[in-house]
C-alpha cells in the first residue's frame, strides 16, 4: 500500500509538472491595440485634465514609454514602419497614396511573421492606413480575412452614419448634397469633395449610443471575435483600430460632457520659433478641409499654420478631448472582454498612438511635422509577468515588432531597424539606444525651386531627438538615407533644447553656446544616415 500510495504522489508530481511545463511553453496572446492621432494626452503620461480611466489602468498593469516617438507623423507612412520594423526609407511609404506591396513586395509585417510561428492572426478597423495597402488591408498578414465595417452593428435607434456623422441635420445635408453631386454626374473622389464643400463639421455633439459611431461598433464586433479566438483555443494575434481621436471630432454627448469648453487649454506658444525655417511648418490642409474652418493665413517672419478664433480653438480642443475619452471606453470594453474570457493572465495588451497632433501650437493644427506635439506618440505594452514600470528611455515605432517577438518567444528577424525594449521593461532604467528618429518630407513648388537654385522641389526633414534635445536637417534634391549623404544638400538646421525652452520657441543651432551640442548631434546624424546608406549598400 505504501508502494502504491507513493507512485501516486510521484505521478501526480509528474503531471503537475507536466502542467507546469504545457502552460509555460503555450505562445502568448497578443492584443494589439491601434489609435488614430492619439497624442500623450493621457492620465498615465501626466495630463491633469484628460479622462482616461481606462487606458490609465492598462497603464498601471505595463510599462509606459515617456519617449516613444513615430517614424513619420502622419498615417500612412507611420503605420507602414510600425508594422513592418523599417523605416520610411526602406518601405518607401511617405505619403497616403503609395501601396507599399507595390514598391516592396516581399516586405514582411509582424501579423504575417506572427502566422509563419503559429498563431492566428485578425484585424478590424484602421491598423494599416488602407490607402497604402490592398482592398483586404494587407492580405498576407491576415490568417482569418480582415473583419471589414458592418451595419449590423449600429444601434437601430441611429441606424449607420452618413460619412462619419449622426446628427439629423448634417445627415439630411450630405444626402441633398451627395444627389445634387449625382445629378451633376460626379463620382468618386470628385463627389466626395463637392459634398465636403458644403457640409463637413469638423465637430459633432450627439446624444447617441457609442455604437452609433464606427469605434462602438466596431468594438461591439471585437468583442465576438475575441469570444472566438479563445473558443478556438490556439494563441491569436488581434489587432483592433479605433480612429478616435482622428478628424472630425465626432463622440456621443456622454463625453463631451466630461469637459467643460471654457477650462480647454490654448496652446501656449502659437507663432513660428525663431530661427526656425518656413519648411519646418504646414497651412493645417487637412483641418482646411472641413466646412466651419476659417480660411488659411500664410507664412511669413511671425505667423505661420492656420490662424484660428479662440472660441474655434476651444471647441477643437474641446472636441479633441471628448473623442479621446470615447476611445478611452471602447479599450475599457476590450480590456474587460479580455478579463470575462480568462485571457488577461495569457494575452500581451500593447495600445499605440500612430503618431502626435497639434492643438495650435505654432499656430498648427493636425500632424505633417518634425515638431515635438507630432512625433511624439503614446505606447504602453502589458505583458504578464513583468512588473509594471514607467521609462525615459528613448523609443520609436521601429521597436514594437522585435519587442512583441521578444515577448512572444518569437526569433527577432534579422533584418529590422528596430530593437527589442524587454530589457527596458524588465529595467526601465535601462537603454536599448540613445536617441530616436522621426522624418518629414516637403515639396516646393517650381517658382520657389528656380529661385534656390535646386535640382528639384522634393527634400527631407530628417529630425534626431535626444533626452534634452531635438536636432532636425533639412535636405535637399530628394534625398533619402538609401543615397549617399553630402553636407552640400543640407538647406537649413534646427536645434531645441527642452530643458529650458520645452515649447520649441526658439531654435538654438546657431548660437554660440550650442554650438558644441550642434556639433556632436549633427554628427550622430550623419553617423545615423551613413550606417542607413550602408545597409541599402548592403541589400
């Protein structure tokens, strides 16, 4: 008996060890999280007026990185990077047309890496701009075929937005207006902006369920689809777009009413900084586009962007905060899905902001620059069994596809531009790299290329953000990382320093006692674009 009852003790050992060992080596879940134009305005980045209970609490449970920073700010481009590891100039995507498979077929983005090491890989709403990729939103990197917007899943109350609106009125207008469009014999692209002409708020305040709007529903539909995947049982991949808080800022009443209009905070700074070059700035074309939008200043030695009504101002800030705490509830609803399915304890949780936006600082509204309020961009990754932390090391969208392999128990492909931030996680006093680069590109047009001189109208911002500093050069002549660098291309240099000047309101790169910093940090910058010509050489 005694025989017995201990080879019952050492199988039971045996298979509890087994457990043990089965649970340890399933693969991680990961729920990927995407937000359009969220910028760090956000409880757990420090922001005293935003309500973002949710994403704060995600926050308590992972690592925030202070630092992050986009590879382009704007989305496309951005997105095109973030999911491949590479940079604009190896994707060759910089703009919101270029169908990146078209000009970089074999490229490989993480969902699609994440397929070939077993998992199942799922999409709903904007995690590739769908302008640069295919009509299945990038086929190759969806095991199950990508979730695309259904109707069903509007409230009966509303029924479906017109474009991106619920109020009665602006709905009835876009009809009259879109069949007025017809009757002209307008289609596509040209109806679209006959529409616009005449009614496109760049605001709406309803009092309507969050599933009136395409986030709610959209949630409502992720959240069956995560019931499926843990059905199925294997680990699964799941990206989930909300494109909140992105133009026009359209949320239900409910939170708009968190916020009072006259407490919204004007952008402190709203001229050119000096020394700064007119390259450096934009005439807000995206925000023009709406119908309740004053009309567009230009540059000159003091003004610069959009100049804008204070009252105007206060309703966008007001609007920008109110989509960002919709978005905020359609994340509390995925994170409580996750917990009502047991997945939280198996599931890695990364949310990103594809990039900034600004608020009229320097007089700008939207992204389009190298500015601090565009390229600075949120990310917060949980991943069960490291402790919670907050960091200032420096890191970029290049990181988050070595990061999740890393997690995941993945191999890292070889060929990324970007590093793995575990180490930062499990330290956040630790660095993987010591600065991050973002890039912008500009057009002149042929009146002001005769007049400089240039070969052609196209050049490159390309902007090295440190700790303290931001050094950001100009390039001419289309340049790119993938040619060989000249000191000769450069037209104009730009230098600020956050410590003292953290509105970017002057650019120091000229002055005596930077001149040292200048120095060292153009250096990095050519080291940077050099080690880049290399790796092109190389391939």
């Amino acid at each position: 008996m005694k025989n017995l009852l201990t080879s019952i003790g050492i199988l039971a050992q045996v298979g509890l060890t087994l457990t043990q060992l089965s649970a340890q080596e399933k693969k991680m879940n990961v729920l990927f999280i995407a937000v359009d134009d969220l910028k760090p305005v956000l409880g757990c980045y420090g922001d005293k007026l935003v309500k973002s209970p949710n994403i704060d609490k995600l926050a308590s449970h992972g690592t925030v990185f202070l630092q992050n920073y986009c590879q382009q700010a704007v989305c496309g481009p951005t997105r095109a990077s973030l999911m491949t590891g590479m940079r604009p100039d190896y994707t060759r995507v910089w703009d919101l047309k270029t169908k990146m498979r078209d000009v970089n077929p074999d490229i490989l983005s993480l969902p699609q890496y994440f397929i070939s090491n077993g998992y199942q890989t799922a999409g709903i709403g904007k995690i590739f701009d769908s302008r640069c990729v295919d009509d299945d939103f990038d086929k190759p990197s969806w095991s199950i075929p990508y979730f695309k917007k259904s109707d069903k899943y509007y409230p009966a109350s509303t029924g479906k937005p017109e474009g991106q609106y619920q109020k009665p009125e602006t709905k009835a207008l876009i009809v009259k207006y879109t069949k007025e469009g017809q009757a002209k014999g307008l289609t596509g692209k040209d109806l679209t902006a006959f529409v616009d002409k005449y009614i496109k708020p760049s605001v709406e305040c309803v009092d309507v369920p969050d599933n009136a709007y395409i986030d709610g529903a959209n949630t409502v539909h992720a959240k069956e689809i995560l019931a499926k995947l843990a059905k199925d049982g294997r680990p699964f991949f799941f990206g989930v777009g909300l494109t909140k808080p992105h133009l026009p800022f359209v949320a239900p009443k409910k939170y708009w009413d968190l916020y009072q209009r006259d407490k919204m905070p004007l952008a402190p700074f709203q001229q050119k900084a000096k020394n700064s070059p007119d390259m450096a700035y934009h005439t807000a074309a995206e925000l023009y586009a709406y119908s309740d939008i004053p009309e567009i200043s230009s540059f000159s030695d003091q003004k610069v962007g959009l100049d804008m009504p204070i009252d105007k101002q206060k309703e966008l800030i007001h609007g920008y905060y109110a989509a960002t705490s919709y978005t905020d509830a359609q994340v509390g609803i995925l994170l409580n899905t996750l917990d009502s399915l047991g997945l939280s304890k198996n599931t890695i949780v990364i949310l990103w902001g594809d990039h900034g936006w600004h608020l009229g600082d320097h007089n700008l509204w939207c992204k389009h620059t190298n500015f601090e309020q565009a390229t600075h961009a949120p990310l917060i990754i949980s991943s069960p069994g490291i402790n919670p932390s907050k960091t200032k090391s420096p890191s970029e969208f290049i990181d988050i596809f070595p990061t999740l392999c890393d997690l995941s128990g993945i191999a890292i492909p070889s060929h990324l531009d970007g590093k793995s931030l575990v180490s930062v996680m499990k330290n956040p006093k630790a660095t993987v790299k010591d600065f991050s680069i973002s890039q912008y590109p500009r057009t002149l047009d042929k009146l002001d290329t005769e007049r400089l001189g240039w070969s052609d109208g196209q050049y490159m911002g390309y902007s090295l953000r440190t700790g303290k500093y931001r050094y950001t050069i100009w390039m001419k002549d289309s340049f790119r990382s993938y040619k060989p660098f000249s000191e000769d291309l450069i037209v104009a240099t730009e230098l600020y320093d956050y410590v003292k000047d953290p509105n970017e309101t002057v650019s120091v790169v000229n002055e005596k006692e930077y001149a040292s910093i200048a120095k060292e940090l153009n250096s990095k910058m050519v080291n940077f674009l050099n080690s880049q010509y290399k790796k092109f050489s190389v391939k």
